[in-house]
C-alpha cells in the first residue's frame, strides 16, 4: 500500500455497511535504504594441525554395510571442533595405510562424509585404480596418491567450517575377481611380505592346503618355512614371498609330485591369497591438515541504521521488521536466518540485526558479498541490498627481481602483483626499518606482472636496493633485496680439426671357453678374478674402435668317471643347450663387471661323451679398457648343462678371433676454460661451473667439484669440471664437418648469482673447405661445393705405313722390271700355269701374315716390226710383240687368270690386291717374260728391244701404330670440397659401382686401357690399332667427398699419333701427312707430299661408318695422295671393287661413294669424299680406275 490518508466503511458478512460514519485512517511510508558497510577482518592466518588424527585397526567395511561409530574416523574444520563458526577454511589430506593394501587396492575405496546438522552426507569419495585413486563425479578437487605401496591418500582442499568422518570400505566381490587368477610369482612381484603379524595364519594355511593334496607334503614345506620365518622376525624382518619360492623348489619331493614345482606353488598361492583377505580386514587411518582464516572475521550491525546512506523508514510505530534475505524467511520468533554468501556466512534476526562471519580463505580477500532483505509491516513492503565489502588486508608478494643493473631494475611476467606500486630504495637506512632513505626509481606493474624502474641515481657494483610492491588498499609487500652483482660470460669458441680414422689389424685371440656356472654374478659384479682364467680378451686403446668375430669352437671327450650322475643325461643326447656371451671389462680396482651381454650366443651339443661348441659373435668395443669373453647359463640352458658346466670338464673348447681390427680415430683432443674469458664482480667472488648440458636438446646436469662431468654432444663428448677445464672429442665421422657442436653452461658465483653462456666448437678440418665468414653461434658453414668437369686427353704415339715401296728387277731402274729382247726363239707366251718359263726379271717383295699388298703398273712393249723371211718364209711378216707378267708367292703362280697378265700394247695399266692368308711370312715375286707371238719365226729386229713394266706402285698394308702412354689427374680441374676422397673409374658411360681401393687399378677400355691411382692421377695405353685412330675412349668416374656427396664425370681419350692429324683438317704441311676423318663434315688441306686420309669405322650402322661428308681440297694423284677406305668396306676384291666404290665427276670435282657391302642389300653407294685439285685439268680423273691404277685408294 501507498502512504497516505485512507477512509474506510465496515460492512458485514452479507456486504451491508454501517450506519456509523466513515473512519479515516492515515499510512506512513515504508523504505528499505542500501546498506554499505566496510570491513576489515584483520590478519590472514594459515597454520598446520598441531598433531594429526590417529586410528589404528579400523575396519574395513562391505560395501553393503554402512558401519557404526567404530567403523569410521571423525575430524573436524577447524581442527578443534569448539571453533565451528568462526570462519575456518581447512586443507584436508586423509591417509589410509596398511602392509600389501596396494597389492589389492582395485578394491577399495575412502569414503568422506559430513554432518548437516541431522545426518551424516556423503561429502566425496575416491575409488582407488590401479594406478592410484581418481576423483569421481563428486570429487570436489580429490586428488589420489600411492605414495609407498602401502599408502592411499585423499588429499581435500578448501574444506568448508564442519564435522567430518571418513569411512574405508571395500568391494568384496572386485577382491575376489582381483585375487582369483593371483600366482605366488605375481604376488613376489607386488612385494608381498610375511611376518610375525601372519606367519602362524600363513603356516597354518599351507600346510593344510598342501596335505589335502600329498600326506605329509605340508607339512615337509612347512618344516622349510618355519625356521626361515622364525629368523626374519627374529631380526625383525619379514621374508619376501620371493625368498619362500626359492626354498621350496630345493624340496626334492616337491619336483616329483603332484605335478611339479609349478602346481604347489599354485596351492601355495591360494593359501597365501585367502590368508591376505584376512589380513585385509582391518587398516589403518591418519588424518593431517591445515587451515586459514582471519583474525576479526566478524562484523557485526543492524540494517535498520544509517549505513551511509540513511537509516531505514519502518512505518506506524516500527512495525516493519526484516521478513527475507536472499529467498530466505526470516523466523518471527526472534532468532537468527543463517544465509551462505559467497564469501561468508550471515546471520539475521527480524530485528535487523546481523552478523557476518567472513570465509577463511584467501579468496575472501578484497571481495563484496550482497544481500538482499525484504522489510515489511504485513501491508507494506520495501528491498535493499545490505553490501559488505572486505577490505583487502593481504600484503601483495614481494616483488621478484630479474634482471639488476647500473641504472635499471626489471621483473619478467609475474615477478609483481598487477598493477601495484614498485618502489625502489637504495642508500642507508637511518630509521632501521629495513627500508633505506633514498627513493631511487617507482612505478605501476604491467597486468601481467612485469615492470622496469629506471634507477636515478645509478648505483654501482656491489651497492643493495631494496623493493617493496604496494597494492590499491595500500597494503605493502615484504622487502625484496637485491645486489648488483656482474658475472659476465662469454661464449667460448673452439675448433677441431677432423683428421682420418686408420685402421690396424690386432693380435688374434684365443683361449679356453670359461663360464661362470660356479661363480655367479652378484649385480654387475662378477665375484671371481678373471685375469687367473683361460678365458680370452682384449684390451682397447684411447680413441679406439675394437671389432671382431668371436668364434666358439672345438670337440672334448668326457671320461665317464668324471661326470657322476649326469651320465644318463649324457649319453641320452640330451644336455646340449645355449649360453650366453657375457663381455666382462676390468676395474680400477682389478675387478671384473659385466660391460654387455648378448643372449644365446652359442650352443653347446653332445653326441654321447663329445662335446663340441659352435657359434659366432660380432663384437664392437669403444670404451677404453681391457676386456674378458666368457660365458654363463641362461633360463634356456638346461639344469644338467649347468651342472656339467660346474665340473670344468670342456676346457679343450675354445673361443677366438682371427679378425681383430683396430679403428683409430686420429683427431686431436681439442681443450680449453669457459671461465678464462668470464668475470665477476664485486671483485673477489669466484667463479666455477654448476651445470652442463647439450644446448639443442639437453637436459642440465649438475657439474660438482672434484667430479669431472661427461656430456655425450651430437657429435662427440666433452668432459668439464667446475674449475672451467675442459676437452672435446669428435667422435662423428667426416659428414659432420662443417656443423657446430654446442653446449651451454652455467657460472655461479659465491652468493648464488649466475649467467648461462655457451661452448661452440665447429667441426672443421684441414682436409675440407669450409667458409665460416659471417657465421655465429650455431650457423654451420658454407662447403664449397664439388664441381666436376670433364676431362679430355688425346693418346699419343706414332703411325708408319709402307706405303710406296720400292720394287724393280735386277738392274732395273726404280720400280721398273725390264727385259731386253735378243735373237733367236723368245718364250712362249703365255706361258703354262705355274710355269717358270719366264724368269727373265723378276722383282720380290715379301709380305707378313695378314698383310695386304696394292700393286698397280704399266706395260712396256717396242713397237711392232715387219720382217721379210723370203718366200719360202712367208715373205713380210709383222711382229705381235707381247709381255707377260706372273705373280708367284713362293714360287708359285697365285691364278692364272687374276695374277697372270699378258699386254701387247705398251703402256697399258694394271692393278691387284693381294693378302697374305698364312699364318707367316711369304716372299712374292713379280716375274716378267715377253714374246713376239709367234714360234716360226725369229725376230732379229727384236734384238735390243726392251719388254717389262714401269711406274709400279707397291703399297703394303703394313701401316703401324706405335701407342706410347700419356698421363693425366682427373682431378686437375675440378673443384673437389676435400682433398681426400673416394675414387671409382669404370670404361664406358655407366656410372662405376665401386671405389678403387688400390694404387694402379687397371681399367680396360674400347680402344686401350687406363690405369688409375687413389688420387685421380692416371696414364693411358691405347691398344695400337690403325682402326681405332680418331676415336673416343670415354671412361666414367665418381668422387666421393667427406661430406658423402657423390659426383661424376666423364674422361675422354682421343686415339691419336703424334704426326696424325685427328681434329685438324687444314694442318696439313709440305712433307708426307696422315689425316683421319672424324664424325663431322670436315674440309682437308694436307699440303705438299704423299698424303693418306684414312676413313675408320666409327659407327658400325651408318653407311659411312659415322664418318661425315667430307672435301679434300688439294687431292693429287701425282704426288701419291692416298684414300684408305678398307676399314669401311666387307671383303672388297680387286674382281668387285666396283660394287664398292664409284665416283662421279663434275668439273674438277671427282666425288667418291662408298656402299659398304658391295652388292648387298644392307647399304647402298652414299658420298663420302669430294676431291678438288687444280691439277685436275693437266691430270684429270676420269673414272674410279684412274684412283686404282695410281693405288690412290686402299681397299
């Protein structure tokens, strides 16, 4: 209703009204006002338990039951449960412990309840996994935690003011499931332990167990457990459940009954698992905290007041009276409304008086809580906020200083509380409140924490500031003191120079194959001096690699008497079985331990009493130090092996190598100090290395001094100590030059001060280039790189032919045979086949097996006469006169028709070829004889007449090419990124598949063959044929750097002669020159004198043989010029040679072509050469005869 003047009329039930007059009735106005009230609540406090909450054998609950007082524990926030209600926060962390409970724990769990006021509500609970605990769906912040694998904790933060209990309960059913498939192994392996607490119980269980399957067995087990148990709790010990399974399997009856070992130790699993349940039944609780609150948590007042904004209007007489707050009715009866604030607890009366009760908890701090209250007379009613802000009394946290300096303080993200006030002080404090007199820098903090104050004035080394953080509400932080103190490290930088690895072949080694089946190994130390065995070793040196392949070999025969009670297992074939390689290395104090071990190394067989061992190992050793090979059973190696093993009877089985190869690395020990470049101030702290690692991918290891530390880098292993000293030994291989090796350091002054700075060592050598210019830190450096160009080289030697040889008769002119004629009958002509009617003159010449001879001449003949021989003669008769030529190889006509010539026309030229078939030597001869053509009469005239042939040109196949060897470097001009490297030369365009690994490695090749050294220098035979003059031998080499990069390239070798032209057709000169024709259309100026052009087959399928199409400018019969063309041709006769061969002739070109199967069907006539001369007009050629008669073409 609104305040005001009302006027009212009663009425009665049946609506009538009064009689009386109308009442006037006047309302005041009821208003709630806002209430602002301010609070300090004084000191933030966070104190421990004095003592923990203990309870010892509480019983562990089935799930199904939910137990009376005596099955929980009771703890309260705070600890002292007469403080409820004054604003506690607790930090709650609750213990529940008993010996094997982890074995078993899937089966628990810790439930926490509190009470409400009329009964006990579940709070949390934490069901344990095997890992630990985790928080369910209730978890409110429960943290599981298996501590020492007989402890779960539940750790409870930001407990509320209350009464708790905590319940531990089980599951019995997941036990069961838990415990059903347990073996004793796996219970050994949870650490199951018996004592006094269990031992009867336990006792009690195997026996029974074990006489239910075998009379007396469990009690003969028991008889072994007994006094095992009874001296570990003597001592007050307890005895693992491993330590019972290696006294039972020495029972003997135990392995010959009831199935073995394995079936009762499962029977005594089962009896150990239900005595365990029982054990289980009872734990252990221990309950521990803390709690915060404030020192005035309460605030007290009366919402009616003025509350600085006005005290609230009640209506007529005060009536209104406070009827809800937050929702909540407030009781009439004059007692308090409880209502949960965020931050606090209030307490409200109708009465409008309250208190508030702040939460113990930082959180608290500086926060407002609102609550809304209803104010009301029954007909009116008004709401207002009653706001309760806190004030913020928790100092802000000392400020961290991160970086100090002459003139500038900084703290990173965090080092401050946001936007508070950093203040800086420095010089005497004259008040000795800690803070000195001097501002010397402020300002506000970043929202993340961070700041920078600039100092003014600058201190110096050695001078202390000290920094306070103030907050909003003015609350200031403890002091932070800093001193300005300077390390300054520097990077260290360091260089190796990485040198090739050798290697040297070691002594072999052998020796007796000694095991340790009597002597044992205790952890990794073997209990037995090793260097009195006949076991073989070997020892490695510094920077050494050691490798080789241990070999076991060797048969022994056992003397029956020797082995006792093995003999049936022997002569069963049976006791064979593999052992293991065990690599023992020697101490410093002359001990052995077990450096590796490689499984199944070798095999140990018998055939009846012969015992032979077989078996290889590959073995790398790189650690310095001397080292045994022997060997040891293993789980695979049968028991009467072993036993056998115990005699030492196999000594006459050996092991060894015959391969030890030792690898040396040859690159120095580089060493240095970190600190020789590293200071500190004030002066006189020292310095010294506290911690080392890797930089790219290390972790910090702590250096401590007297201890030198061994980082293994990437590539190789630096060893420092705390002095600053240190070494470096590259261990990579060559791939690695030219990256950086980094580790980083720290340097620690005395007070505790430190500065990283870091080890860069470049992996550089001598034998690579590396361009380090503008690189830093871990930049790698610029590697030149490989650069290979081809190689070309001509051969050289010298070619002779025997062209134009000098052939004439017995005192005949040069290269003439002539006869004279006289009186009387001349010879018959022609003379009979094979005849020697004509010996009158003859020349000779002899030709080598395989050798062709090109002959060509001209007939001599006088001129015809006429004689009268009178009437009865006939009258005038005219001579007819004629010669005939013969050519004989050893006396013999060669064919009547093709060497056999008869001219009756002087002047008349011939040709022929003729090839020596034999297998040696021939002398031919060239006979001439002459007639007059007739019997009956006798030529007086022809006395005097000369008969034969002149101008004979004998050219003899016989041209010889004397290769002499040239040499070269492939390497001369490449570009190589180290000076050494891998070498491999193959002929031909393929790509060589392996390296040379020798000096003067012969490589034979299409034309010759090429001998090459490790270092790429080379010399080259070529194989001396005239056919192979002019053309390319090409070989493939591939060079492989240090930095594994592989290149290749071609050499290529032209089959040349000193005096051939190969390349250089207008080189010609004025004496007598070769010339070979080349693949491309070449222009020839030979010059003056008997010149040869020679045409080889450089493409098998093209119909020039690959040679172009060339022009011979200054061709001349007359000077003897020749064309050998007979590498081209197949099988071309003096009979045929115009199948082969045809010119045409235009002007004074005379175009030769050439068809290089005659008639066959594969080729056809195709141009090879033009010939021009200016010789041409006085002696033009005028058919392919006018080549062959002048032998101006070899064929």
């Amino acid at each position: 209703a609104v305040a005001g003047d009302y006027t009212g009329t009663a009425t009665d039930v049946n609506g009538n009204p009064a009689t009386d007059t109308a009442t006037a009735v006047a309302l005041d106005t009821i208003d709630a006002i806002n209430d602002n009230v301010t609070f300090d609540p004084g000191m933030f406090v966070s104190t421990p338990w004095v003592a923990p909450i203990t309870a010892q054998d509480i019983n562990v609950l089935d799930t199904s039951i939910i137990g009376d007082s005596s099955t929980n524990v009771l703890f309260s926030v705070p600890r002292d449960n007469t403080n409820i209600g004054t604003g506690h926060e607790g930090d709650v962390v609750i213990q529940v412990s008993q010996d094997n409970l982890i074995a078993v724990a899937s089966g628990f769990s810790v439930l926490v309840e509190y009470f409400d006021g009329t009964s006990w509500v579940q709070y949390t609970t934490a069901t344990t996994t095997n890992g630990g605990l985790v928080a369910d769906a209730l978890g409110l912040g429960v943290l599981g935690v298996v501590d020492d694998g007989k402890t779960i904790a539940v750790h409870l933060t930001g407990v509320p003011e209350g009464q708790y209990r905590v319940v531990v309960q089980n599951d019995s059913s997941a036990i069961g499931d838990l415990l059903d498939d347990l073996t004793l192994a796996q219970l050994g392996d949870q650490g199951i332990l018996l004592g006094a607490d269990n031992q009867d119980a336990v006792l009690d269980a195997v026996e029974t167990a074990l006489n239910g399957q075998v009379l007396t067995l469990g009690t003969l087990v028991r008889n072994v457990l007994e006094p095992l148990l009874n001296i570990a709790n003597a001592a007050g010990e307890t005895l693992s459940v491993t330590d019972i399974v290696a006294a039972i399997v020495q029972i003997p009856l135990v392995g010959s009954l009831v199935g073995g070992v394995d079936t009762i130790l499962d029977y005594i699993a089962d009896a150990l698992v239900d005595n365990l349940i029982s054990v289980l039944e009872f734990t252990n609780v221990t309950i521990n905290g803390s709690e915060t609150y404030y020192t005035t948590p309460e605030l007290s007042g009366n919402v009616f007041a003025d509350n600085g904004s006005g005290a609230d209007d009640r209506g007529n007489s005060n009536a209104a009276l406070v009827t809800k707050v937050d929702g909540v009715d407030v009781p009439t009866d004059g007692t308090d409304a409880v209502i949960k604030g965020l931050y606090g607890t209030l307490y409200i009366n109708k009465d409008g008086v309250y208190r508030y009760v702040l939460n113990g908890s930082v959180d608290s701090n500086g926060q407002v809580d609102d609550f809304t209250y209803t104010l009301s007379d029954g007909i009116q009613s008004d709401t207002a906020v009653l706001t309760i802000s806190v004030a913020d009394v928790i100092a802000p946290k000392a400020p961290i200083v991160s970086s100090l300096d002459e003139t500038t303080v900084t703290g990173v993200a965090g080092a401050a509380e946001a936007d508070s006030v950093i203040n800086v002080y420095g010089g005497t404090d004259n008040d000795g409140d800690g803070i000195p007199d001097t501002l010397l820098g402020t300002t506000t903090a970043n929202p993340d924490g961070s700041y920078t104050v600039t100092l003014n004035p600058a201190i110096a080394l050695g001078d202390t500031v000290v920094l306070t953080s103030r907050d909003a509400a003015g609350n200031i932080s403890t002091p932070t003191i800093a001193s300005l103190h300077n390390i300054v490290a520097l990077d260290d930088p360091n260089e190796t120079n990485y040198e090739l690895s050798t290697t040297a072949d070691r002594s072999d080694i052998s020796g007796g194959i000694f095991t340790l089946a009597n002597a044992g190994v205790l952890g990794d130390l073997i209990d037995l001096d090793l260097s009195a065995t006949s076991a073989p070793g070997v020892t490695v040196g510094t920077n050494e690699q050691i490798t080789l392949t241990l070999t076991a070999s060797g048969s022994t025969g056992l003397d029956i008497s020797a082995v006792g009670n093995l003999i049936d297992a022997i002569l069963g074939g049976n006791i064979g079985g593999s052992l293991d390689l065990i690599i023992a290395k020697e101490t410093s104090t002359g001990s052995y331990e077990v450096y590796n071990t490689i499984a199944n190394a070798y095999t140990l067989n018998n055939s009846i009493l012969t015992f032979t061992a077989s078996g290889s190992q590959s073995i790398s050793l790189d650690d310095a130090g001397v080292y045994k090979f022997i060997l040891a059973p293993n789980s695979s190696t049968s028991s009467a092996l072993s036993n056998l093993l115990s005699l030492n009877l196999l000594g006459n089985l050996v092991l060894s190598s015959n391969d030890v190869v030792a690898t040396i690395n040859n690159t120095d020990l580089i060493t240095g100090n970190v600190l020789s470049n590293d200071t500190a101030a004030p002066i006189g702290l020292d310095l010294s290395i506290v911690s080392i690692k890797e930089t790219t991918a290390g972790v910090d290891e702590t250096v401590v001094s007297g201890a030198p530390k061994v980082i293994e880098g990437m590539y190789g292993t630096l060893t420092i100590d705390s002095t600053g000293a240190y070494s470096y030994q590259m261990t990579a291989n060559a791939t690695a030059l030219g990256k950086v090796e980094a580790f980083t350091y720290t340097v620690q002054d005395n007070d505790g001060h430190s500065k990283q700075a870091t080890i860069y060592i470049r992996l550089d050598s001598n034998l690579v280039t590396l361009d380090w210019t503008g690189k830093t830190g871990l930049e790698e450096a610029d590697k030149l790189v490989t650069q290979l160009t081809a190689d070309n080289k001509a051969s050289a030697g010298t070619v002779t032919t025997l062209f134009d040889q000098v052939l004439n008769g017995s005192g005949d002119s040069l290269n003439s045979i002539q006869v004279t004629g006289s009186n009387g009958a001349l010879p018959t002509s022609p003379p009979a086949t094979g005849s020697t009617a004509i010996p009158d003159d003859s020349g000779r010449f002899t030709l080598g097996a395989g050798q062709t001879a090109y002959i060509s001449f001209t007939s001599v003949l006088p001129t015809n006469v006429t004689q009268d021989f009178g009437f009865l003669g006939g009258g005038n008769q005219t001579s007819a006169y004629n010669v005939v030529i013969e050519l004989e190889r050893d006396g013999v006509a060669l064919d009547t028709q093709l060497a056999t010539w008869t001219s009756t026309t002087s002047g008349t030229k011939y040709y022929y070829k003729v090839t020596n078939t034999g297998t040696s030597s021939a002398a031919y001869d060239l006979n001439i004889g002459y007639g007059d053509g007739s019997i009956a009469y006798n030529w007086t005239n022809t006395t005097g007449k000369t008969f034969g042939i002149n101008n004979i040109q004998l050219d003899i196949t016989g041209t010889t090419y004397t290769a002499s060897s040239v040499s070269g470097d492939l390497i001369s001009n490449d570009l190589l990124y180290s000076s050494v490297f891998k070498i491999g030369v193959a002929a031909g365009s393929t790509t060589p598949s392996n390296y040379l690994d020798v000096n003067s490695t012969s490589i034979v090749g299409a034309y010759g063959t090429l001998t090459v050294n490790l270092d790429g220098t080379y010399s080259y035979q070529a194989n001396g044929k005239i056919a192979d003059l002019g053309k390319d031998d090409v070989f493939t080499y591939k060079i492989e750097t240090l930095d594994g990069t592989v290149n290749t390239q071609t050499l290529t070798i032209k089959v040349d002669a000193d005096n051939v032209l190969i390349g250089t057709p207008n080189a010609g000169t004025a004496g007598n020159d070769i010339a070979v024709s080349q693949s491309a259309n070449e222009v020839f100026t030979l010059g003056d004198g008997a010149d040869l052009l020679i045409y080889n087959v450089l493409n098998g399928s093209s119909p020039t043989g690959g040679n172009g199409t060339d022009q011979w400018l200054d061709f001349n019969m007359s000077e003897g010029d020749k064309i050998d063309v007979s590498s081209l041709l197949s099988g071309a006769t003096t009979a045929d040679i115009d199948n082969y061969l045809s010119v045409t002739i235009s002007g004074n070109q005379v175009t030769l072509s050439v068809d290089r199967d005659g008639s066959g069907t594969a080729s056809s006539p195709t141009t090879l050469l033009t010939l021009t001369n200016e010789e041409h007009a006085t002696n033009p050629i005028t058919s392919l005869l006018d080549l062959l008669h002048n032998n101006s073409i070899i064929y």
